[in-house]
C-alpha cells in the first residue's frame, strides 16, 4: 500500500469525516477553522466528537485541496 494514497474515517456517530493523505496541501483551513477537532499534532489528528456535526461539514467545505469530505451516517431504527 503506497502511504501517500491512505484514506481514513472519523466519525462523531452523525457524521463521518473521510481524509485523503494524497490530497492535502497542508493549507490549514481544518485547523484554523475548527482546532477542536483538527489536531496535527495529536494521534489520531482528527477528534470528530470534539465537535458539531454543523460545524463540522461547515469545516470541510472550507477546505481548498478537497482532501475532507463528508457522509451523513445512516440511522437505522428498530
């Protein structure tokens, strides 16, 4: 597996994160938009329940690389 085409999810139980190493360019929008949830320096770097899921996406589309994007959870009910 080539490390510089690694996709992850984070999820907040409402809404997933997914980010695409290959993508970023590192301009820092997550960070200086939302720093309770993005987290360079911490492992993971990506805390979703740190956050609204409002925030959250309104976060992502803020960034320019397009290595963020998001899925709305499927609820299922019983």
């Amino acid at each position: 597996m080539n490390s510089n085409d690694l996709t992850k999810e984070y999820t907040n139980g409402e809404v997933t994160i997914v980010w695409k190493n290959g993508l970023c360019k590192h301009a820092a929008e997550c960070v200086k938009n939302n720093p309770d949830v993005f987290k360079p320096k911490e492992k993971p770097w990506i805390i979703a329940e740190n956050s609204t899921t409002e925030k959250i996406i309104e976060t992502i589309k803020k960034c320019p690389s397009g290595a963020l994007t998001y899925f709305i959870n499927n609820e299922t009910t019983t």
